[in-house]
C-alpha cells in the first residue's frame, strides 16, 4: 500500500520535501485436520504475518544539508520551521503462531484439549540523527532568551515606553519577531543516536539511527468439557493455563531504573518519612534487558450452564412459553496482557539512552555549553556544546543528570503481576412466536493488576510540617497588604528563609509565589523549593554541597541548612521532577444490564434492538500510551477511583434490513419483469445509535494537595445533579461551537471558564475540593445502506448498493474523551479544566466518522 506526505508549501523550492511511504503486509497459514474416528479429531494450524512499514523511504537528505529552524512565533499553527522535511522511519514486526486441539466426543461429553504458542518481535529503526535545531525565539512562545540586551528595546511601561499600551503577549510576540528577522538565536540542540555495532554515541553532526528489537512469546493450554447432562441442560467447565514469558529487549540497550533507584535514599514504599534513608544512597539507571519477571502459575478457570426448562401446562406453561425459555450463566477467570508500548515507556527509560543530547543555552556563567544571551545569530561558529551524557556508560548515577535537565528516572515493578479480569452473566431468553426473542441479561467483571504509572516522587506537605509554614506564609502576605510574605511580619516560616538564603527580598515578593499563596498550592509551592523548574538553589540552601549535585551540577559550595534530602521528594536525585514507575496497582469493574429483542427473518424483515444501562469504574490508565491515569494522591489510590474514559451510562442500538416485497422472488408483482427491473431487488438496512455522553473530571486547575494532582472545586448554590442535567447543545449565533451546559454556568457563552457564582477552583491548601464528574451531551447516529440485485444468470447477480453513513448529517457535539478541553498539563483529556477559556463549549466531532454525512457507492458481481 503506497502513499506519500505532500510539501509543506507549494512551489518548486519546496518540491524535494515530498516523501513516500510503503506499507507490506502478508500473512501465510497453515491447518491440516486429521480424523482419527467419527467422534475424534485432531486440529493443527500455523501461521505467519509480516507486517513492515518504511515512512519516507525515498524522501531527499534534507536533515543532512539544511538546517532546522524553529521560528517559534507565538500562536502560530505548529512550530513554524524554516525547512520542514521528512526523515525516514522503518517499521518490521513478525509474528508466528502455532496451535493444535484434539476433540472426543464421548457420550453426553464433549472434551477438547489443546495448546498454543506465538512470540512477536518488534524492529524499529528511528530517524538519524545528529543535526542542529536552532531556536530562534524561544519554544514557550515567551521572546527573547532571558537577559539578551536586546529585550530593553521591548517595554510597555516606565517614563519612555517603546510599545506603549501593549500587553505582555504582545511585548513577546514583537520579541520573537525580532529574533525571527534578525536570527538571533535562544538556544541550538539535538541529539546524537547511539551507535549499537560500536557501542558509542555518534559525533555530534555525524547522522545515525537506532535500532529496537525486542520479543515477546507466549504458551497456553487449556482443557474443556461440554456436558450434556438431560436434553434441556448443558454444562460447560473447563481450565486454561498460560505461561507468559516477560518482554525483553534483545539489543542489551535499555535502560531503566530498578525499583530501589526509583525511590532513591527512601526505602522502597517507605515514603512520606523524611530523614528516614534507609534506601539505595547511589541510585542508577542502568542496562535492564528483562526489567520484570515472566508469569508461569496462571491457572483460569471457566464454567458455564444453558437449561431450556419445559413446562407443559398452567401458569408456568405461560410464563416460560413451554419450551421457548433458555436460562444461560457463567463465570470466568482470565489473564490478558497489556500494550507492548507501557513496557517499552518504562523499559527504556522513554529511549533516554537511545540519544545523547546536546546543548547550547542562554545565560552568562561562562561555562561548557552557553553563550552570553544575544550573541549568537544564525551562521555564527558555535562554541562547544554540552553533552548529555559524555559517553555512553551501561550503568550511570542518577547523580550525574540532576539538574543538568538529562534522562528521567524511571523503570518498572520487577515482581509485575499479570493483569486478570473476572467476568460472570446471568440472561434469560424467551421466545416470542417462530421468529422472535426477548432476552435479560446481566453482565459484569472485574480487573486485577492493571498496569498504570505511579509517581513516587510526589511532593510532601504534610509530614515534614511544610503545610502550616504554607499557611503562615498566607498570614504573612495578609499583614502585608499582598506584596510579601516575608516572616518579618510576624508568622515563622524557616524553610522559606533558609530556602531563600542569601537571595533578595525579592523572592518573598515574586509574583508567581504569591500566587500560588493566593490559591491555596502548597503542593506547587512545594514543587519550587523541591528544585522544579530549575530552582535549584532553593533546595541546595536547605540540604547544603552534602548532597554531591549540588556540588558538581549547580556549583553550590555552601553547608546548607541541615534538612534531609527527603525533606520533599523520596528521591531528590530526579532533581524536583517526577519518577514513573509502572506498576500493576490498577483495578476497574463493569456493571451492565441489557434488554435485547431479536427478530428473525420474517416476511423479508429482521432486526435486533438492544438497550444497556452500565457503569464503568476503576483506577486505570483511559487508553494512554504513556499508562497515565487521573492521579491525585499515591496516599490513597482511591481517591482516583473514578468512571472509566469510556463510561457510557445509557446505549440503545438497532440494525436491521427489509427486502422490500416487489419483484422477483418477492411478494408483489413477481412475474412482471418491467416492475422488476425498476422497482425489485432491493433491499434497505439500517444501524442506529443513540447514547449518552463520555464522562469528565471537573479541574480546578489547583495543586493544594501535592505537585500533580489536582486540588477539584467547590460548588456554590449548585450540585452535581443540577451540573449533569444542565448539559445539553446550546446553539451560540455566529460561532461554529455550541456551548454544552447551560450557559448560566459559563463566564460568558462565548467562553471564559466556568461563572464563579456556582463554580470556582478550590484554593484550601492541603485539601481536595469536590471530585465531580460529569458526563457529556446525548449522541444520535444513523447508518442507511440501500442494495439493488440485478439477476444475470441463474449463477451469476449484480449487487449495487449506496450506503450513506450519518445519513441526515446529524451533528454530534462533545468531546471523544471528556467534557470540554483539558488543562495544561493534565494527564488525560479525562479532565475539563474550569478555567480554561473553552470549558463547556464544543464542536461537532460525529465521533466515528469525523465528517458529516459519507455516501459511499459500490458494486460486486457474485457468481
């Protein structure tokens, strides 16, 4: 299947960024059936899928010759290169799989037994690289590089202003202007790959690309009996067993952190105890070819009954139909795997070894890898850059990387537990006449050990007594008048003064941290003097050179104050950053009641309409390639116990197709051929669907609690029913959105966020809000396809047929995943932040199509 991405722009100087693409699939099977006797069978079946994709195969060197140039213009679609090309990546993922079963029926039993066996490997070959990115203005849309000369001619305040009246958004924006006419630069970056015939990084310039190989295999066997104990009663049972081997990497390149690295100089799970370091004092992230252990005692269970109770006369006779009752249950106990993606995540640390970054920054220390703020442009010779890390070592200290902004510390649980699901169901099933059926049935289950990703690191307020010097902090800039929150207006806050040690007033006055005083974060506060984002000689103030990054990455010769590394974080070598661990603490539940009326055919009709009423809930990731879920709190898993992405409360579905009763073959007018020509052959179906909508987490957009989760609202004169029933489409003229709740509860109908009068962030520290969810506006869909049979011979038809999908272009409003759009930084859409200028507003997404109405035409002869 070929295919090719287009030019960026038009024109012939763009014409070399075409690029092609190629994908190759084939399978091969192979069975082969052996009848031994008329009552046993012997089945074997093998296969093969190649599956290989080259993206760009042919695309022209570009990355070579021409250099990457980010403009970084605020607000502009995408990132706005100066060359965009493409860069080939190639793709190969084998499969094989072999089983065999053997069958004896015996008597009233039916016995099966059997085995099978597949393994993957997956190949991947990444893009080359090894080339310079220049920056121009910088990539958080915020100008000019701090301290470049050049931002003075930039201002909109003091006694000669050169861009009176502008806003802040506009004195950036005229910056990263500048830059982009002049060239100056912010920063140049990239990334060398790692070489693996060598062993060793490429040199900075020289391209090259990595390779993936990793396998994954599998065995099972299972054994089952179908029972049929009376004519009216069956009963199945029977036992599967697995052994799962681990998923492991073949190249001897990964690497990861091993648990007690995660966790650092805090035992493993003995957080929130800080001066308790009694874990690893050298952390490291090091080479982990099979970073978790295989599973080999699997043992599932199934069992199952189907009983066609007869009642020939009375009461009962009427109530069960005589013999059209079936009443079917079962329970089964099964293990499934989890997306190959969440292992390579952790395993490889996100590929951090993969590539050695390299850097040139902005800032006057003089040291490796800077240059003075606006002295660089576009052509000039750049100095030498940083590299990140020197050399390629296969076990590295987590301190070499702390605060030099290298790989994240993260790894998997080595004793991982498989994922299992428990699933049970009850119906009963009546028929109504020759032709049709009633049916209740009951469904559930519940997982075990879902794979999610857990940080440890979350910032602590509590125990080490941080939260009261927070609140003191907010009496403090009370006395003040809102300017400072300095403890020389009366209330104690130590570990803002020995974190601010040596600096200026000006730290008690920055705005940023009034702010957070303001809303109620202590957690993001926390995130700061931890040493997030860079504020590094917070955190050395308080701990001193003792802690050797200090030392060696952020120059700090001082003895500190003498609070324990763990004053915050369980592991302060992830430098004020979060650890991810994957770990197989996740769990959900499924509840669904289901009514479902089934129609043969009849008369040239059949149809099944259904309706299910269910709930979905869990702590689990909603469909994240990263296994991120909603987390609030590692201090209790719970809190995050919420409805799935995918929590459709209420779904009724029909399909259906009548052979309209005119023409040969049919009812009416069989025999004349001009009416069957125009008016027979066809027959017409239908699918409907209409559901509620996908749920969402109201955000405050608040860290009161810790550094990630978020600290929910507050609802004033509102509650979460009003909140729910308020959601609908409400049309706003002249905007191509629809506002999906009741605009009262909005700031403006043309967005804003959400009206303070009923809805506002909770800004208590140290407390989480409500945690409402709410599910979005009502969904309708409709399918019609319309078939047309031309007879040609007695073996041979003609079929045409139109199918118009959303046939009456029915707008549907909402979001795929959630109630308007997320928060920055939130770890799903799962969340609706509201405060954010979009909250409750929407466009048509017709979920499924991602269009209006789709008239496809097709024919096919049959013969």
């Amino acid at each position: 299947q070929p295919g090719n991405n287009a030019p960026t722009f038009p024109g012939s100087s763009f014409a070399n960024q075409t690029a092609g693409n190629q994908t190759r699939n084939f399978t091969g099977s192979f069975g082969f059936d052996y009848i031994f006797s008329p009552a046993l069978i012997n089945q074997l079946k093998a296969g093969y899928l190649y599956d290989a994709t080259s993206f760009a195969y042919n695309a022209a060197p570009l990355y070579a010759t021409e250099p990457s140039v980010n403009w970084n213009y605020p607000g502009a679609t995408g990132n706005m290169s100066g060359q965009t090309y493409q860069a080939p990546i190639n793709t190969y993922y084998p499969i094989w799989d072999f089983s065999d079963s053997v069958t004896l029926q015996h008597g009233k039993h039916t016995l099966q037994a059997g085995l099978s066996w597949y393994k993957e490997q997956d190949h991947y070959w990444n893009a080359p690289g090894g080339f310079y990115i220049y920056d121009l203005a910088n990539s958080d849309g915020s100008g000019l590089a701090t301290g470049d000369p050049a931002q003075n001619a930039f201002t909109n305040s003091g006694a000669s202003p050169t861009l009176p009246g502008a806003s802040q958004a506009d004195v950036q924006r005229a910056q990263s202007l500048y830059a982009i006419l002049t060239g100056r630069l912010s920063d140049v970056n990239g990334e060398n790959s790692y070489d693996i015939k060598t062993k060793t990084y490429a040199k900075t310039g020289t391209l090259s690309e990595y390779p993936l190989d990793e396998i994954s295999s599998a065995w099972s066997f299972f054994g089952e009996d179908s029972w049929r104990v009376t004519p009216t009663l069956t009963l199945n049972f029977g036992l599967r067993w697995d052994i799962f081997g681990a998923e492991k990497d073949l190249t001897g390149f990964y690497h990861s952190a091993d648990e007690a690295s995660i966790y650092g100089p805090t035992a493993v799970g003995d957080l929130f105890h800080p001066g308790s370091l009694k874990g690893n004092q050298n952390p490291t992230i090091s080479v982990h070819a099979q970073p978790y252990k295989p599973w080999k005692v699997t043992p599932q269970p199934a069992f199952g009954f189907a009983w066609n109770p007869h009642a020939s006369s009375g009461a009962l006779k009427a109530l069960l139909g005589g013999d059209q009752t079936v009443i079917r249950g079962g329970y089964a106990l099964r293990r499934f795997t989890e997306p190959y993606q969440y292992f390579w995540d952790y395993a490889t640390d996100y590929g951090q070894f993969y590539y050695q970054q390299f850097n040139l920054i902005a800032n006057n220390t003089g040291t490796q890898g800077t240059f003075a703020p606006g002295s660089l442009s576009l052509g000039d010779t750049l100095p030498s850059f940083i590299l990140s890390p020197q050399a390629y070592e296969s076990t590295s200290p987590e301190a070499e990387f702390t605060y030099t902004g290298g790989p994240g510390v993260n790894g998997i649980q080595p004793n991982l537990d498989e994922p299992t699901a428990e699933s049970w169901n009850f119906g009963i099933q009546r028929g109504l006449g020759h032709s049709m059926a009633l049916e209740v049935r009951y469904n559930g289950n519940h997982t075990l050990h879902q794979w999610i990703a857990i940080d440890p690191n979350e910032v602590n307020i509590f125990e080490n007594g941080f939260l009261k010097e927070f609140q003191n902090a907010q009496a403090n800039l009370a006395a003040s008048g809102g300017t400072s929150f300095s403890s020389t207006y009366g209330n104690a806050t130590p570990t803002f003064d020995a974190a601010f040690g040596g600096a200026t007033a000006s730290d008690y006055t920055n705005s940023q941290y009034i702010n957070y005083l303001n809303t109620g974060q202590a957690g993001a506060m926390a995130g700061v003097l931890s040493g997030i984002n860079g504020t590094v000689p917070y955190f050395c103030n308080l701990v001193g050179a003792g802690f050797t990054p200090c030392a060696t990455n952020a120059g700090y010769t001082g003895a500190g104050s003498g609070y324990p590394i763990n004053f915050f974080q369980a592991n302060p070598y992830s430098g004020g950053d979060s650890t991810g661990e994957l770990s197989s603490h996740g769990y959900s539940n499924y509840n669904g009641l289901q009514v479902d009326l089934r129609q043969g055919s009849w008369h040239g009709l059949q149809y099944d309409a259904n309706y299910t009423w269910s709930h979905t809930l869990g702590v689990e990731s909603p469909n994240s390639w990263t296994g991120s879920f909603n987390a609030f709190t590692l201090r209790n898993l719970r809190q995050s116990y919420a409805p799935a992405v995918f929590d459709i409360q209420n779904a009724f579905h029909a399909s259906g197709t009548y052979d309209i009763p005119v023409g040969h073959g049919r009812t009416y007018l069989a025999h004349n051929r001009a009416v069957d020509a125009a008016l027979g052959g066809y027959t017409v179906g239908t699918i409907v669907t209409w559901q509620t909508g996908a749920p969402a987490y109201l955000a405050g957009g608040y860290h009161t609690f810790n550094d990630y989760g978020d600290g929910g609202i507050q609802l004033h004169g509102a509650t979460p029913s009003q909140l729910q029933h308020a959601i609908g489409v409400h049309e706003v003229p002249g905007h191509t959105f629809a506002d999906l709740i009741d605009p009262k509860y909005l700031r403006a109908v043309t967005g804003g966020g959400a009206n303070s009068t009923y809805i506002t962030p909770n800004i208590t520290p140290g407390t989480f809000g409500r945690i409402d969810y709410i599910h979005g506006p009502r969904q309708f869909y409709q399918d019609l396809e319309v078939t047309k049979l031309f007879p040609i011979h007695e073996a041979m038809t003609f079929n045409i047929q139109a199918s118009f999908i959303n046939v009456w272009n029915h707008p549907v409003f909402g979001y795929a995943n959630g109630f308007g759009p997320a928060p920055n930084g939130a770890a799903s859409s799962f969340q609706s932040s509201i405060q954010s200028s979009g909250f409750g507003q929407g466009s048509p997404t017709n979920e499924g199509t991602g269009f209006g109405r789709i008239i496809e035409l097709r024919g096919n002869f049959t013969f």
